[in-house]
C-alpha cells in the first residue's frame, strides 16, 4: 500500500536539516559547547546585560549558508519536491533530475531545473538524494560519481542507502573529494 504524501514533507524536513547542519557546522558546534571550548578565554557576561561576547566565539572556520547556494536533487518525486519548496526562501539554484526530464511547467511550479545526473554533480553545491531502492539504482553514487563533485561540495543521502557505495563515499570523505556528508540511512542500521 501506499500513501501519497503521507511522510514526503517529514523527510523533506529532516534532509533540510541535515542541509543545514553541514553548511552551519553544527556537529562542530555542538562539539564545542559540550567541550567547553573557549579559545579567546572570553569572561562570562552577567545574564541580565543583554550583550553577547562575541559572534563565533569558538572560532569555527568555514560556516556557510544555504543563501545563492547551487542544491542537485536526484530523486524528484513527491519527497524531492517537497525538499525544493523548502529552498524557494533561500534564493538557491536548484537543479533537479530523475529518470524521465521534468515538463516546463513542473519546472516553473517548482523553481527547478531538470538536470542530466553527471552536470547536477559537477555544479551542485549540495547533492540531496531521495533516491527509492528500485534495482537499477543500487550502487549509482560510486567514486565516478563522487568525483565529478566540487571539493567543496556536500552529499546527503535521504533515500536508500543501497545507491551510495559506502566505502567510495568514505573515501571521497578521506581523500577531502568531497566536503562531507550527511545520512539518514546505511546499509547495515543500527551502524556496528
């Protein structure tokens, strides 16, 4: 059975946020409070001054924002479209691809671009992936494709795990191909 829409713009929302925590560095962040990292040894502000010591105090380098950013998203059903109107606020680029090209009229609805996979890798900034676990998708974000990414480049995976090859991808994170990577899913949950 299935239910159109009953979870699309739930994980819609979390690939969002999984968006968001790599381009704020948020694990970073979280990390840095739980340490008490405190590099400039600021004083502790009384709570009744309404000032703040400093932007960034723990001096996190490279947080970015989603703001004019180019997002690729594979996997353009009912979830991948959900993700897109989530970006229309950020002014972002949004290329988009599945199987069959969009019409213009989807495209226009969704401010999307359809997208041959290989040039959605190359120009993304963020490779978002709703792909579902049909046969033919198994193992498609390989180190071919890895390598057509930026540098700086993101991937995060809200789909099947079974299209990402998992040690291609760790080694795109190792050789810094890629910038990191956010996932929802892995081939063997809970992870070992």
């Amino acid at each position: 059975a299935t239910t159109p829409f009953g979870v699309s713009d739930r994980v819609a929302q979390h690939g969002f946020t999984l968006t968001l925590m790599l381009l704020r560095r948020m694990q970073v962040a979280i990390d840095a409070i739980n340490r008490r990292v405190n590099p400039d040894e600021l004083q502790e502000l009384e709570a009744d001054t309404g000032g703040q010591n400093t932007v960034n105090w723990a001096r996190i380098p490279d947080i970015l924002s989603l703001n004019d950013k180019t997002v690729g998203i594979i996997g353009f059903g009912e979830i991948g479209s959900s993700y897109a109107r989530l970006l229309t606020p950020f002014h972002t680029r949004t290329l988009a691809h599945r199987r069959r090209p969009l019409t213009a009229a989807q495209e226009t609805f969704y401010g999307v671009k359809w997208t041959p996979l290989d040039d959605l890798l190359r120009e993304s900034d963020i490779v978002m992936s709703f792909v579902p676990g049909i046969p033919e998708a198994r193992g498609m974000m390989g180190s071919r494709e890895f390598g057509l990414m930026k540098p700086t480049a993101y991937f995060v995976n809200c789909g099947r795990a079974r299209i990402t090859d998992e040690d291609a991808l760790v080694e795109a994170l190792r050789e810094h191909q890629i910038a990191g990577a956010g996932l929802d899913v892995f081939h063997i949950e809970p992870l070992p």
